[in-house]
C-alpha cells in the first residue's frame, strides 16, 4: 500500500514503526475509523524480519462467531455440514509471518478465550480435528475503540489486551495532521483521472474541514468531486463535504454530549453522521469506517426515539 506521508505527526510514528517491526512483539494499534491503521499494520509487516513471508488479514466484525472460528483455526473435512474438505485456518496461513486483526474489540468473549491461549503459544486444534496445529505468528492488531475502557467494564478480557497491547501505537486522525491533506488529496485525484487539479478554493475548503470520516472520508469526497467535475480543474463548489459540528441545519441538529463522555461523543457523532444520510444506515457506516453489523447494534442501545429524533425534520 502506497504511504502519503508529510506531516511530522505520521513521519514520527512511521520512524517508530521502523524500530517495532524488527521484533516479534505483539501490537495494538488504536486511532479513529479511517485513519490508516490498517497502512501502519502493513508497514510494521513491510519493515520486520518477516516480510518475505504471508501477510494475512481479517476484520473481527465482518464474520459471525462461528464463522470467525473456523476462519482462524481452520477445519477438518465433516467437521459441519458444507465441510466437503478440510481448510487450513488463517493462523495457518500467516505462518512465520504477520496475522492483523482489524476491529479487534469486535471479537466475542468465548474468542478471545481462544485466541488468548493460541497467543500464549499453545497448540489448538482445528475444528473437527485430531491433531494439533502449531504456529508461529505475529500478531498485530487494530481497533478504534477504548478498549481499556471496555476491560473495565468486563466486555473485553483484561489478559488479552495486555498480550495483545505489548506495543501500543496511536495514528492521529486526519485533524491533527493537517499536512497530510493536500498531498493526500492529490494522490486520491491522480488515481481518479490524472489530468485534473485542484483550485486554491478547493484546497482551502479541504484544509478547513474538520474531517470526521478521516482519510476514508477524504478519499471519497476527491473521487466523488473527480467523476463529477466538468472542467479539468476541482473547484470547491465540486467538493461535497458533510456539515461540520456547529453547522447542521436546524432540522439536523444532535444535543451534544459532554465533552468528556466517550460514549455520549460516540453517539453523537454516529447519530450526526446518520442524520447527514438521511438514515441510509449502509452509507452512514461506510462514512464512519465501521460495519453495518456494529452500527446496527449501537443503533439498538440508543433507542428508536434518539435515532429518529436525529433526522426527523
């Protein structure tokens, strides 16, 4: 994966990537959705020792439990119905190289008992099987939750994230790293139609957003403006951004949570960008860099009342 990189902020932790990756140790990287955790995960892979050997990666929010079994320790031919022949599992296949686990603070109790133990080094075996697997693998993992705050609250094995947090990793979202934005953007133009160019309007409007979607969010605004645009120049008038906090119109508008309260931001800034979708929950989550299974789920614990109160006209 191609790496913009031009704000000191990026520049600093790639240097640190650099050091990380030469060991072996497990790493947990936190930032926002669409933040690139995903480009720093590949590049702890790019740098180490093991970079010649498999990279393999897989979101624990996409698969259901059972699903999510199998896919990692693999199964044996009639270990359930459909299983016409064995399949190796994704520990299996990242042997001797890198395993990312993306989303990780998706994963459900009785998989983090199973991970934890293939973690500590201890042979499993595949579903359906007799004999016991052994790999050797790097662990690198991801999530844009709090998950220290998910241990305390007893959703999230406390021994786990220590094994899985050896090395801990922070990517700054795209507000606190405004240098990135222009030389970003024009990646994103040149891979759209290479002939186009944005204008300093543009630029400025780009440079003043506060970008809640992260780069995700970025990428999709410059494709967008390319494939619509009508001259060979990207005016800021072509660049259909969201409304920023504070500028929702009335019929849009959220009560803000305090400042201080994860959650209550969480809410309101899922809410915000569900009302911005005109309750389209598959592009909201597309917009916030989660799956439509998660948003599904914290749209329950909100309540139908908070959620159509937040695009009701």
């Amino acid at each position: 994966m191609p790496a913009i990189v031009a704000s000191p902020a990026m520049q600093q932790l790639l240097q640190l990537v650099e050091r990380v990756a030469q060991t072996n140790a497990a790493v947990l990287i936190h930032g926002e959705s669409g933040s690139g955790k995903e480009l720093i995960a590949r590049a702890l892979h790019h740098y180490s020792l093991r970079c010649a050997k498999p990279w393999v990666d897989v979101s624990c929010a996409a698969l259901p439990e059972h699903l999510m079994e199998s896919e990692l320790f693999g199964y044996e031919k009639g270990a359930f119905s459909g299983a016409d022949s064995s399949k190796p599992g994704l520990f299996e296949l990242a042997n001797q190289g890198t395993l990312f686990l993306d989303e990780i603070g998706e994963l459900e109790p009785r998989m983090q008992v199973k991970l934890l133990r293939v973690l500590d080094g201890v042979a499993y075996y595949r579903l359906g099987g007799v004999r016991k697997v052994s790999v050797d693998v790097r662990i690198v993992a991801a999530t844009n939750q709090d998950l220290e705050r998910l241990v305390r609250t007893g959703k999230f094995r406390g021994d786990l994230f220590h094994r899985l947090s050896q090395i801990g990793l922070r990517v700054p979202p795209l507000r606190e790293r405004p240098e990135d934005i222009v030389p970003l953007s024009e990646y994103f133009l040149k891979q759209t139609n290479p002939r186009l160019y944005l204008s300093g309007e543009a630029i400025r409007n780009l440079q003043s957003h506060d970008w809640p979607g992260n780069v995700r969010e970025l990428r999709n605004v410059i494709t967008k403006a390319a494939v619509l645009s009508r001259d060979q120049e990207i005016h800021g008038t072509d660049l259909v951004l969201a409304p920023m906090i504070g500028e929702l119109p009335p019929q849009q508008t959220i009560v803000m949570e305090a400042a201080n309260d994860l959650d209550g931001m969480e809410k309101t800034t899922i809410l915000r960008v569900l009302a911005q979708t005109n309750g389209h929950q598959q592009r909201a989550a597309e917009l916030l860099g989660i799956s439509r299974r998660t948003l599904s789920r914290k749209l329950k614990l909100y309540g139908r009342e908070a959620v159509r109160q937040s695009y009701a006209s």
